[in-house]
C-alpha cells in the first residue's frame, strides 16, 4: 500500500513490537537463567531481540539516520534491557517511535504509518491491515512468513535465489541498536 502512493508521502511511522520474556519465550524463561537472551554479553536483550521492528521500519521508510532514546533493564531480571523507547529520523525526512520491551503482558506487534493523504495500521497480533480505518483483505497467516523464510533459505544454498536480507541490512540494522545504546547512555541524538 506504501509502494502504491496509497497514503502518500509517509510523515511518520509508530510500533509496538514484543512480549514478555518469562511468559512468552518458552527456552529462556525465569528457569533459564544461562539463556543467551538474558545476557547482553552473548547477544541478549530487547534491542537486539526487537530489532525486527527496526528491519521493517527501514523497509518501509528507508534508512534510519539518528536515534534518541531509552534502552534500560526496568523489570525483569537479567543481564541485558529488557525495553527500549526510541525516536528514529530516516532519510525521507519520516520520522518514528518504537515501543520495543520484553515486559510487555501480551504479545505485541502494531504499526502505524501516517501519510500525507491518509493512514496504514497492521497488527500482528489480530493479522489485520487497515488503510484510513478500513480492513483490507490480508489472508497471511503469522506463521506461514517463517515456512516461506525456510523455502527462501533452501532456494538460496541450492542456487535457486538470491538472499532477500543482505548482510549489510543485517549490519544496518546492528548500527541502529549500537547507536540507540550511545543515545540512551549520552542523552543525546545519535547519528547512525
């Protein structure tokens, strides 16, 4: 719809995008306190297991060029944050919030892009899509994106395909996160 001109050029985008660790994520529950989720040292943490969110920001938006913010451990305990809370600039001139937390009591995955002439929403959660407030056909099973990333994955090792995710989008989106942690620790806009 964003590709279409549907709502114009986009303003702003908003997401929520989590759940909780101790509920949510069966292998590295409260139990589990060797999981390398729960330790920013070996990779852990909500920046870094959110960073989804930012991927499809940056799809939809282009790339991200600073961020402020707030990444910190509030409630679970851990060695690593469990929530972020940043402002993002991209280089169309949009800019976005990101709700990320591994505290949330539900399961979270909600998108708004305001646009010139009108509004997009998608919620994973209920695999609904709305454009200016009306549901849009969307038959996409939440599950069925992780038989299609196997079958792209296959396709690639025989040959059949190129990767659609490069490693620099995978290095993108780490500059991201590593700015938004020198944001939070220096109260400042970081360039990415």
């Amino acid at each position: 719809l964003v590709d279409e001109g549907r709502i114009g050029r986009v303003l702003s985008v908003s997401t929520t995008y989590g759940a909780h660790l101790d509920k949510h994520y069966p292998t590295h529950g409260p139990e589990r306190k060797d999981s390398y989720l729960r330790d920013l040292a070996r990779g852990g943490g909500c920046l870094l297991d959110c960073s989804h969110a930012i991927d499809y920001l940056r799809w939809i938006c282009g790339e991200i060029t600073e961020v402020s913010g707030v990444v910190e451990r509030r409630v679970i305990d851990m060695n690593a944050d469990d929530s972020a809370d940043l402002m993002v600039r991209f280089s169309s001139g949009a800019v976005g919030t990101l709700r990320l937390s591994l505290c949330f009591p539900t399961v979270r995955g909600d998108l708004e892009i305001l646009g010139e002439t009108g509004t997009i929403s998608w919620s994973r959660t209920a695999n609904l899509v709305r454009l200016n407030g009306e549901p849009r056909e969307y038959t996409t099973e939440v599950w069925q994106m992780y038989v299609h990333e196997a079958r792209h994955f296959i396709d690639c090792i025989r040959g059949d395909a190129e990767p659609v995710c490069s490693v620099w989008d995978g290095l993108q989106t780490l500059r991201v996160c590593e700015a938004a942690r020198r944001a939070s620790e220096e109260k400042r806009w970081v360039s990415v």
